[in-house]
C-alpha cells in the first residue's frame, strides 16, 4: 500500500507517530500491537484488512 501511495517508510513513521521498530515488526510477521496498528491505519486513512492479511497457523503447518 504503502509504495501504491508513495509513501516513504519515514513518512509512515512521521504520520502514525510511531517508532521505526514497528515498521520492522511488521515487515518481519511479528506482533504489534492494536494501538499501533490503528496508528497506521489513520495515518493511511484505511482499514485494518487493508494492510493485514490474517492467516491460521495451524491450517499453514498441515
């Protein structure tokens, strides 16, 4: 999304008010929190399902 906008990494972090290590939780699958994740929501003026895709582990290992 963010490169469909033109949106730098940086721009990301200066909008959401949030700190470069979220951006890299993210890249890497890891946990972030909700607050975050609606930080970076606003700041995209979108929704959570546009920037997340939810997948059942357990489903993926069979």
């Amino acid at each position: 999304m963010l490169i469909d906008e033109g949106i730098s990494n940086s721009d990301l972090l200066e909008r959401a008010q949030i700190s470069a290590n979220i951006i890299t939780r993210m890249k890497r699958n890891r946990y972030i929190s909700l607050e975050s994740i609606e930080k970076i929501c606003c700041a995209l003026d979108c929704c959570v399902d546009d920037i997340l895709e939810f997948n059942d582990d357990a489903k993926d290992a069979k």
